[in-house]
C-alpha cells in the first residue's frame, strides 16, 4: 500500500525498516532490542490486527526468541 511506503522505507532512500509479513502482505513493521535476560519485540502494524493474527505473530516471535536463547516480550 503506498500510503505506508514511508514507514517501510523511510526517506525512499532504499533502506528498510524491519516488515511485519502476514499471509505474504506488509503489515507494518518492527523492531528487537536485546537484553541479557529477554528478547523485546515491539511491534507497529498499519491496522488492528486479528487475535489470529497476533497469536500467528507471538508464535514467531518465540521461534525468533528460541533461536537467540531468549524469552520474548511483545509490546
């Protein structure tokens, strides 16, 4: 959707922020801090997302978690 362009690829510069794919569609983005005790994970979708979606989302997100040896926090 070109009205989010912006938020993917701020200033058009070709960099990208990281992207929140659902079902193969940009549905906002997000970005990870990480702590020596957890992994953080906040998200910015463009619109509400479904529970469906969200839970598809805290599944990856704990197998991005596992992957770093963290637990993740969502916010």
């Amino acid at each position: 959707n070109p009205l989010f362009a912006q938020r993917v690829c701020p200033g058009n510069n070709g960099m990208f922020i990281s992207t929140l794919l659902i079902n193969g569609k940009v549905r906002g983005t997000w970005h990870r801090v990480i702590k020596k005790d957890r992994l953080l994970i906040t998200l910015e979708p463009f619109e509400a997302l479904s529970s469906a979606e969200r839970e598809a989302v805290l599944v990856t997100a704990q197998n991005y978690g596992a992957y770093w040896g963290l637990p993740v926090s969502i916010v």
